[in-house]
C-alpha cells in the first residue's frame, strides 16, 4: 500500500503552487500572459505582423512576411526564397496560394491556385501558433489537461497537453517565470519540436521569443528562426484578397 500512496501523493502536490492555491492549465496559462504583458494587452489583440528568417545553412533558408487579422479570421504568408516570393493566404470565404512564374529580374507573375482544406486548416491553426498555441484555446473547441511537472533537460517543467482537431501539443512552461520553453507538435503522425529564447517585448507591450529553434526527426538541420512582432497595427485589406 506505501508504494501506491506515495506516487499519489507526490502527484497531488506537483499540481499545487508553493503557496497552497491549485495549479490548473489556466493559472498555467494566465501565468504566461502575466508574464508577457498581461491579460489585458493580450485580450487586445486583433491582429499582428511577424517578419521571420528562416536559417539552417542550407539553400532551403528563407525569409517570411506574415500578417493575421484575428479579428477577421484571415492570414497572409510570403515565403521569400531566393527574392522570390510564395504567397498563401485565407479569409473567411476564400483560400489560395501564388507560385511565382518567370526568375527573380522580371516583373513577377503568379500561377493562382486554391488551397487544399488540408492546407487551409494548417494555416488556420498556424494563425494563433505563431502567436501562442493557446491563445483562445476554449473558443477554438480545443482541449487542454495539465499533466504535471517533469524534466526539461535538467529544469523542473510544467507540462499541458493541448488537443484540437488532428493536431496535439505538449507545452513545456517554466513555473518560476511563467514563460513558455518548448513545443512538441504532433500532426499527421510527424512531431517537430520547436524551443523558445531570448524573448523580446513588442512595442505594442507583449513580449515574444524572439529565437525559436526548430527540430524533428523529418527535419535534417535544426532551423533557428529569428522574429520580429508588430500587434494592431493597420494591415491593407489587399492582403487578404487573392
């Protein structure tokens, strides 16, 4: 019977805070928010701009301009490769992608095509990721259960695991400052893992990783992407238009 009672009772307590009150995945959750701007600045969000380099040493390093209205459920996301630029974007009634035709030194056309609804459910997930995966997770229909606390290396680390639709996060949170350490996304059988730093405040007042270092057994050369936020300020409508 000891050997039952102990585990339960150290399970027990690794869900409380120091001061007695119960952790949940929204004190998890709310923890973060407090610690990068807080509730209220994150609440007013309506829409963001990330400028992103893409780096692994390889001729596959990009740059990518991306802008959301959350407000309007709508995303616009320009791979440049070489200075040439692949668009894809959605709004509420349309999806579409824009492949370059010609080289780089002419005026650019593009071939248009649609996005498959696969495609277009990624990019409806990648709208809030890119953010926080959780942002608005309730409204969204997904499922979040604090796990507990385990090692990251050699931290002690809070864990949710965070479900929705054909997608599955495990979301590792440092409890002494709140912040967000590493993401392990789980989607179409595939895991990439992806581990935040050196996070930076925005003008708008919410702080960001501003290096995330992506890996995965799909993914030859850990990639190291560097951000740059803008939140609320006026995105062009033409943005999300094909």
């Amino acid at each position: 019977m000891k050997k039952v009672i102990l585990p339960l009772l150290l399970l027990f307590a690794a869900v409380f805070h120091a001061n007695g009150q119960a952790k949940t995945v929204d004190s998890v959750f709310n923890k973060y928010y407090a610690a990068t701007g807080g509730t209220s600045l994150w609440n007013g969000v309506n829409s963001y701009t990330l400028s992103q380099q893409y780096r692994s040493g390889s001729a596959s390093d990009y740059d990518a301009d991306i802008r959301v209205s959350l407000a309007e459920k709508a995303m616009y996301k320009n791979r440049i490769i070489q200075k040439r630029g692949f668009i894809f974007g959605f709004n509420a009634s349309d999806s579409w992608y824009k492949v370059p035709l010609g080289s780089g030194n002419q005026t650019t056309n593009y071939q248009v095509n649609k996005l498959s609804s696969a495609e277009e459910s990624n990019m409806k997930i990648e709208m809030y990721e890119l953010l926080v995966p959780f942002l608005d997770y309730k409204k969204r229909n997904f499922v979040a259960t604090l796990v507990g606390q385990e090692k990251l290396g050699t931290k002690t680390v809070d864990r949710v695991e965070l479900q929705g639709n054909n997608v599955r996060y495990n979301l590792y949170f440092d409890p002494s400052t709140g912040l967000l350490l590493q993401s392990k996304k789980l989607e179409a059988g595939v895991e990439t893992v992806f581990d935040f730093s050196n996070y930076k405040k925005s003008a708008y007042g919410i702080s960001y990783p501003g290096t995330t270092i992506i890996s995965g057994k799909k993914i030859p050369k850990n990639i190291t992407v560097t951000s740059a936020l803008t939140v609320n300020e006026a995105i062009p409508a033409t943005y999300f238009r094909r």
